[in-house]
C-alpha cells in the first residue's frame, strides 16, 4: 500500500474497535477426493511473506528475522517462500542513501536467516525514486526505478513464471508510474502478450497460480474509501485498474486455481468464476506499529496439492511491537 492513508489513522480505527473477525483459515473450494477416488496428495508448500518493509527502525529486521526462524521452525516446513514485495519500507520516495541503508537489512537477515528458495515478486515501495520531488532524484541516478529492484533481488525479469510441485506458477509486475500516486496497479501490454502466450502454452491439466504484488481483486479496498473522498486518484493504487481484462483472459483457462497477493496488509479470500483470490496480511502488520485492523504480523501457508486444490492458513509469528 502506499502511504495515503496515515499508518496512525489505521492504528487508530484499530483502537476505535473497529477490529473485524479474526484471522481466517481457507480452504479450496474442491477440497477432498470424494469417497472412493484416490486421495488427493500435497505436492508443494509455501510460505508466503508478503510487505515486509524492512527498514532501522522499531526493530524490523529482528522481526523479518523471527518470521523466517518460525516458517523454518515449523514441524511440516514449507519448501519455499514467496516474497510478495515490499520488501523495504520505501524507496519511491527516498534518496540513495536511505535506499541502500535498507536494501543491506533486507540482503543481511535474508542471508543469515534464510535457508530456502525464495521468488521475489516487485512491490511499490521497492522501487526506486518514482516521486522524484520527495526522493529528491533525477532518474539519471544508476538503478532508477526498477533496476535497483531487480538487482536486490537477484531477478533478470520483472515478470515470469516457473513451475512447482506440478502447478505453474506465474509472477505479475503490478507496478506502473502514475503522476499522481507516483504508481498505478496495472500491467502492460508486453506483460499481458507474454501472459497470454504462457497461458496458452501451459498443459490444462496443470493446476495454475498467479501471484502479484497489488491484489487482482479485492473486497477489503472498502476499508479505503474514505480515503478516495479526498483524492479519489488513490483508486488507481489500491487493486488492478485492468481486473476486468484478467477476468476475462482467466475464464478461458479452468486450470487457474489461485491468485495470491499482499499490499493491502489486510487478509481476505474472494472466490469468483471458478478461482479464489488471496490476499495475505503482512509481515510488518501495521507498518511494525502493532496489527492492522483484523490481522497480526505473520504470513500466508500455503499448501498444494496433485489435484488442483489447496490450502491456505494465515500465520501469525507472535511479533510485538517494538517502539524504539
Ligand atoms: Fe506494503
């Protein structure tokens, strides 16, 4: 999320009472072979952290590092985590020093804390500069925009897919410059051939999963709107401005199962034509100031399985807010 609603204001609304429900455990629609089939098999799980925002302050790298211990430290560990972007507090509106300050934490706990695969998805605040009146940048800074992205990361594409546990996975670049928010939540054109393309191209008895960074769809953007009185621009940041051409393009392929995202910080499940669309929480919950709303610091479970179903479970790591 950007930050255009205060990070104090939704603390507050907290504290207001407004908290709703309680951190939820989904399921997939097809969950169980019916009686007499073959059970289904889990071929894959992964741990999804999503909007770390790693940064020096109120302990946050002890906090990146304590959810990784505890994924790690899980009697049924995952085989892989997904970083849903985030990563760092921000960088579109921060100068070269401030980015590099932490980009080194996020690179530090990952090496000493992390022993398994990791996908990288690109969230908005991990690229560089885009608000060029706050950051104070030109663009003709080296890494400008996403390249510092993609080198912290380790990626050689802002968009791809891969293949796990006998699913297929595509990773979505959900960030785009908008003059007014600095980012608009959309693809482009080049991202939607390729996607097409590899869409077409995979097999349908493959089960599919999609993952971006900006959720495809989402109810909890309600939460927002009063921030859109104001500046109803926000919209354009908050979930994809190109949903409906996604739902268009995903009713012609039944084997798309799941699309996973963060950015919201906030946990919801959304089942629509056929395909359940996940937003999980965060691992800094509020921004390391506490829990947001409904949902405490943690991370997404997710567990795959041979028949196109899966699980998902939200997991908190037991962070407490650290001040200093
Ligand atoms: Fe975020």
């Amino acid at each position: 999320m950007n930050d255009f609603y205060t990070r104090r204001q939704f603390a507050g609304a907290a504290a207001a009472g407004l908290l709703v429900g309680t951190r939820a455990l989904t399921s997939s629609p097809r969950a169980h072979a019916a009686d007499g089939d073959a059970p289904r098999r889990r071929t894959l799980r992964v741990a999804h952290l999503t909007d770390v925002h790693v940064q020096p302050e109120r302990d946050a790298p002890a906090g990146f590092a304590k959810a990784l211990r505890h994924v790690q430290s899980l009697a049924d560990p995952p085989e892989m985590i997904i970083n849903g972007g985030d990563a760092i507090m921000d960088g579109l509106e921060v100068g070269a020093a401030r980015l590099d300050e932490q980009w080194k934490l996020w690179q530090s706990v990952l090496k000493e804390e992390c022993s398994l695969p990791v996908q990288h998805v690109i969230g908005n605040h991990d690229v560089w500069g885009w608000n060029k009146k706050r950051s104070g940048t030109t663009s003709d800074e080296p890494g400008w925009g996403k390249q510092r992205t993609l080198d912290e990361l380790g990626l050689d594409a802002r968009y791809r897919s891969f293949d796990a546990g006998g699913w297929h996975f595509v990773v979505l670049d959900s960030i785009f410059p908008d003059d007014e928010n600095a980012y608009i939540a959309r693809i482009d054109e080049q991202q939607w051939d390729w996607l097409a393309g590899d869409l077409k191209a995979s097999p349908a008895d493959v089960p599919i999963g999609i993952v971006s960074h900006i959720p495809i769809l989402s109810v909890a953007t309600v939460e927002f709107e009063p921030y859109f009185v104001e500046k109803p621009g926000l919209r354009r940041s908050i979930s994809h401005t190109d949903q409906w051409r996604f739902v268009e393009l995903f009713r012609r392929h039944a084997n798309i199962k799941l699309c996973l995202s963060g950015h919201l910080h906030l946990l919801e499940r959304i089942d629509y034509a056929g395909i359940t669309y996940i937003c999980t929480g965060a691992v800094s919950g509020n921004w390391w100031k506490g829990n947001l709303l409904h949902v405490d610091e943690g991370y997404g479970l997710v567990d795959f399985y041979d028949d196109g179903s899966f699980e998902h479970q939200y997991v908190p790591y037991g962070w407490e807010v650290n001040e200093s």
